[in-house]
C-alpha cells in the first residue's frame, strides 16, 4: 500500500501534463503562458491564440491575427471571474465583420479627413470608408493582418507576447516601409501593459493604438452607462459632423465632457450638447494634463455593481473615449450576447485624429532614423 500511495500522485502528474500538452502548448513558464491553433484564416495563414496568466486570477487571450485581445478574464468584489471584453469565440466571425474589436489600429489610428494629407510637399490618398474619411488605417488596416511572433514567454513576474509586423511602403497609400512591433505584458499586479515602437525608411505618419471595448460587468451582463468614468482631461477635440477636428481644442470643465471628477457615463452621455450629438453620445478625443510623452496615471473606471476597474496610464497626450454608439445589434458575440448600442466602452490612447492637417496639433510625423515609442497600462482591480 505504501508504494501505491507514493506513485498515484506521480501518476496523476503524467497524466495532468499530458492533458495540459493535449491542449495547450507550454512556451515558457507553463503556468503564465500557453499557446494553442486558432485556424486559419480566408488567405490560409495558420493563426495561434496565446493565453497569459497570472495568478492573482487574471488572464488574457490574444492573438496574432490583428494582435486581438479577445478575452480578458478578472475577478470582481466576490472574486468570481468573468469576461471583461467584447468580442467573438472564431477567427471566422473576426473575419467576416467586427467593429475593431480588441484590435491594434494602425497606421493611423482614428480619422483622417477626406483621406488626404500632404507631406514634405507630397500628398498622398488613402483609403476612406467612414463618412468620407480614413479610419483605423484603411481598408486592409493592422487589425487585419497576420502578425509575427517574436517572444512568448512568461514566469512568475509575469507574461509576455511580442509581436512584430513589416507594413510596406504605398500600403493602404502610405510612405515608407515601416517596421512595427508590439508588446503585450501581464504583470503580477494584474497590468494589462501595451508598448508600440516603430521605425521606417520614409517620413511617413503614424498613430498606433488598441481597439479593445471593456464592459466591466463581466460578460457582458448589461450596458456600460452605470459604469463611473474620471479622466484627467480637460480638453476636448472638438468635431464637425463628420467627427473630423475642427482645430479646436474646447475646456471641459462643467460641461459634458468634464471627467476631472468620477461621473456615471449615465449622467450625460444624452445630453444636449452639440459634440454629444454628433458622436450620439461618447465618440470623441480628449487631451490629458500632461506633459508631452510623459508616462502618468491619467483615468479610472469603476463598475459599481461588479467593483471591477480599471486605471488607465500612458505615454500618450489623448484617449479617444467611445461608448460604443454604433453597435446596433448586428454583431452577436461570446456567450450568446447581442451587442447593442453602449454594449461597451473604449479609451483608444493616442495622439488626435487627423493631425497630419492640423499643424497647430501634435505632430505624428515619423522620420528615418526616429524611434516611434508609445506605452499604455491597463491596471484591473476589484
């Protein structure tokens, strides 16, 4: 008998790590990273979902087709784990229609009026598909494309998935071969963290961002207007009717858009403001109190009845902060759940729309022998 209870347990083990080989493949550290196949997609490019863990309970999928985040799982105040992001359970509904969800954007993330801009004397054409504007990098943007793996690796101070993409001079009409690359980290203290950089051959413009629609009740249970958003902002970019900038930077404070205090997305999100109607509620950049390129805590939002949030910090001047306006109930995703109007929300960090033809803006220029180096952190907590 003594024998049978020394090599049950060493039997369990085999068996256990052989389930977990099964099923997911181990990079490194097989307790904060695995990775899986996701299919292929309409071209015939083999896709791979990565998981990465920590064990505060946290874990986040994502993979390399558009560098998605897909799922995003945290506990709440009783410590039962849900999904905290939009999204679908294949590749294939990816594919066939998604408003951006969990994508990285690029090249230029949010609008770019008539799809024209000119540079060094040159102007060039893209795209345009939103009201008669480029948006999200085009056509064929970064949310659509089979990214390389460069890293997947993971340990007990946490996870990491680096990815890497080469977008070629005159893709999506723009210049310069540029190489970009991007890391997603999961730290211990559960921080979502998300480093962009970027290089090129030919002065081009660029505003790299991420997609993801948060909705805090964890699964999608209900929309996020109970949800209390505060945003150290205290500019606004406004917006024609298009939600093209019209070069004004707008105060905040006591209007609509005036975050510097926590506010239920309820309170105002219908109010009768003129930027409010021409987003249909919450669609529109506003500029943090920063200093340029500092990396600073800039927002929070709590979901009262969860107790989840999330703490925004980042590197760049503005976050464009969306509720989700045009889901009309013609996308359904995980769990069965219709995604209607407000279904989710976004904080999109970057540098403002259409800035190639605002000079006054901050530049979004990038030259030959520059860096671009952007870095934002999601921090969940309950």
């Amino acid at each position: 008998m003594k024998k049978i209870a020394i090599w049950l347990p060493i039997a369990f083990l085999c068996i256990q790590n052989l389930s977990i080989s099964l099923f997911a493949k181990p990079i490194k550290g097989p307790m904060s990273l695995t990775s899986k196949p996701f299919g292929k997609t309409q071209a015939g490019e083999a896709v791979t979902l990565y998981t990465l863990k920590n064990k505060s309970g946290m874990e986040v999928q994502i993979m390399n087709y558009g560098g998605i985040i897909t799922k995003i799982l945290c506990p709440d105040k009783n410590n039962k784990i849900e999904d905290v992001v939009l999204g679908y359970e294949t590749l294939q509904e990816y594919e066939k229609g998604s408003p951006y969800f969990g994508a990285l954007i690029g090249r230029y993330g949010n609008r770019i009026a008539k799809g024209k801009f000119s540079l060094d004397g040159k102007n060039y054409e893209l795209y345009t598909q939103n009201m008669g504007n480029h948006l999200h990098g085009g056509k064929v943007g970064f949310d659509k494309v089979v990214w390389k793996v460069l890293a997947a690796e993971g340990d007990d101070k946490g996870s990491k998935l680096v990815l890497s993409y080469l977008s070629k001079d005159g893709e999506e009409g723009y210049p310069g071969n540029l190489q970009v690359q991007v890391t997603y980290t999961l730290s211990p203290a559960n921080e979502l963290g998300i480093e962009y950089k970027a290089t090129t051959d030919k002065a081009t413009v660029l505003n790299l961002s991420n997609h993801t629609y948060f909705n805090l009740s964890g699964n999608a249970k209900r929309d996020v207007t109970g949800h209390q958003v505060q945003l150290n902002a205290n500019k606004l970019v406004a917006v024609d009717e298009t939600l093209i900038p019209t070069g004004e930077l707008v105060d905040v404070k006591g209007g609509a858009f005036d975050f510097l205090q926590p506010h239920l997305i309820s309170e105002r999100v219908d109010a009768d403001d003129i930027q409010i109607k021409r987003g249909g509620g919450y669609d529109h950049c506003v500029v943090f109190d920063k200093a340029p390129g500092v990396f600073a805590k800039v927002g929070k939002v709590v979901d009262p009845v969860s107790g989840r949030s999330i703490e925004l910090s980042t590197s760049e001047p503005a976050t464009q902060f969306y509720t989700g306006n045009f889901l009309n109930g013609t996308y359904t995703g995980k769990y069965g759940v219709n995604y209607t109007k407000r279904m989710g929300f976004c904080l999109e960090t970057e540098h403002f729309p259409d800035s190639p033809n605002h000079p006054s803006f901050p530049s979004t220029v990038l030259r030959p022998g520059q860096t671009y180096a952007s870095k934002t952190v999601y921090q969940f907590a309950h």
